[in-house]
C-alpha cells in the first residue's frame, strides 16, 4: 500500500508541543515499515495553521491522490483543526477511494472500527454544520426584521455593493427599465429574454438571458427600494429603478411585513402586567359563638360536630 506522510507545524505548536517536521515524518516513515507499506510521498507545511484547508503542501497532496493509496498523519489535528474541513477531506477520500490513518489517536479507516469512528464523527461534523446554519438564519431574520443592515444577497443586476450600500449601475438600470416597460407593453419574457440576447447585453456574470432571469427581475421588489429575505419585505436603503406603480402593475400591491417596522427582536414581547390573584376568604375549621344568658355573666362551653366533619365551639352563659 502507497501511503502519503503528511506533516504541519505551526510556529505555536512547536513551541509548545515540542515535536518537529523531522520529529513527525521520522515516526511515520518507521510506521511504515511496521506495516509494510510503500512511501508514496511526503508533504510538509510549515508555519500553517490547521483551521485552514488553504495550506500549498495539502492541496499539492489531494491534488495527487492518485499516486497513493492511504493518508498517514501523526495526529488528527495536524491534518485539521476544523471539524467541517475534516469531513469534507474524508468525504473526498471515500469517493476516491482512499484510506486514512492517524497514528497517535488509533483512528485507522482500513478497519471495521476505525470506518465507525469515521462515521460518527462524520455525523457530528453534519450536526455542528446544521446548528451554524440555524443560529445564521434566525440572526438573518432577526436583522430582516430589525430593518439594519445588508442581509448577504448577491449583487443583484442594476446595482452593485460599495461600503456595505446598493449604488445603481445606471448602464444596467437603464436594461433594468427596458425590461419592465417591455413587458408592461405585452412583450413575453422568452422575447425580452432573446432580444437582449441579440442586442448583445451580458447578465451580470457576463452570461446570456433567460426566460426565469427576466421573471425574477420583474418580481424582485429590490428595483422600487425594497428588501425581501425569505419572505420578509422591508423598506431598504437603495435608491429604486422603477416606480412602483410599474411594478405592482405587474406584480400586485406589494405587501410590507408590518413588523419589520416596529420590532425589535425576532421573538414576540410578553406583556410586562403583573397577574392579581384575587384575594379569597379562608374557610374557618372552627367556630366560636357566645351566647350569653340574661341575669348571668357565667359562660359554658359546648362543642359539637358540623356536617363538614370539623368541629363547632359554643359558648352559653351558665
């Protein structure tokens, strides 16, 4: 088997771990000969750090794959340090059809074992990912809502970002009109899709037209000075192309998300009342009567049982 020794320090880890280049290729050239097998290669990236992919030795290697068969590493975070660029290495090897080992942490894909760690870390690799995804779009949603900011869109056609802030092209913004105005007069959106083609007007990644790019430009309320994130319509800070009177005469009266105006926070307030429990009288479990008895001052006791099951104390002059 062809293994490829790969091995990084950065200066921090040398400095602290205290092991070398030399010091990691000197034990994985012996753990090859343990194993039988074939040194296919070395790679060696110095002063890089592992939360990066975008190492010249790393991507020399993958770039090579087919001149090994197995990736050796002295341990999993010299390889990476980033758990989601991990499982996309070990994705890639799998399609591949290659192995990897790492020495130090018994991590060994050759083996029942070492294809279920794999897995398992794969999982919670997909997991993190998820979980980023989720607190981005809830925060996404809470700037769309908020009313600050750009939200990460594209450029799209007719404007471009300078400073955070939509500036109109005005050579696009005035393709940006010609379309609305077309298709206002009956044109169909294959035709204003070809005829833009013929007249040699590039899209805005230099590409040709199509019918379902005209039909996204007419319904994006970007060109009348708005904003939509998955759904939520907010007043943004460009300056519109067209008028709105063009646009809801094509698309209907746009509708404005009221709480992008007034909310502050994507959760909804709870009222700040306290709750008033109403004040009950107690039940007495006992009772005490006087009943006095003219001509006498002298008071007897008498107790008796209620229906309740409590008991009643009554005093009588005696």
């Amino acid at each position: 088997m062809r293994a490829a020794l790969y091995a990084r320090v950065s200066t921090d880890d040398q400095a602290r771990e205290g092991f070398s280049l030399d010091a990691q290729i000197k034990r994985m050239t012996a753990y090859c000969r343990v194993r039988g097998w074939e040194v296919a290669d070395i790679y060696r990236d110095e002063g890089y750090s592992g939360r990066s992919a975008d190492r010249p030795e790393y991507m020399r290697m993958m770039s090579e794959m087919g001149t090994w068969d197995i990736l050796l590493v002295l341990k999993m975070d010299r390889i990476h340090r980033n758990s989601v660029n991990f499982a996309l290495m070990m994705d890639r090897l799998r399609a591949e059809g290659k192995d990897f080992n790492s020495m130090q942490d018994k991590f060994d894909t050759t083996t029942a074992m070492g294809r279920f760690v794999m897995d398992i870390m794969q999982r919670i690799a997909q997991l993190e990912s998820e979980q980023i995804g989720e607190r981005v779009k809830l925060g996404m949603t809470f700037k769309a809502k908020s009313g600050g900011g750009h939200l990460g869109s594209g450029h799209p056609y007719g404007y471009e970002y300078s400073d955070g802030v939509m500036r109109v092209v005005e050579s696009e913004a005035s393709v940006v009109r010609d379309v609305y105005n077309m298709r206002l007069r009956g044109s169909t959106m294959s035709g204003i899709a070809e005829y833009l083609n013929k007249s040699g007007v590039p899209t805005k990644r230099g590409g040709a037209w199509r019918p379902q790019t005209i039909s996204n430009m007419l319904r994006n309320p970007v060109y009348v000075g708005y904003i939509d994130w998955n759904g939520i319509v907010r007043k943004g800070d460009q300056e519109p192309i067209v008028s709105m009177e063009k646009y809801e005469a094509l698309n209907g009266p746009l509708v404005v998300d009221r709480c992008a105006r007034r909310c502050t926070s994507g959760y909804p307030r709870r009222s700040r009342r306290r709750r008033v429990t109403p004040w009950m009288p107690r039940s007495p479990s006992w009772r005490t009567t006087a009943w006095p008895r003219a001509g006498t001052s002298t008071l007897s006791t008498r107790t008796t049982a209620t229906q309740e099951g409590t008991t009643s104390v009554r005093h009588t002059a005696g």
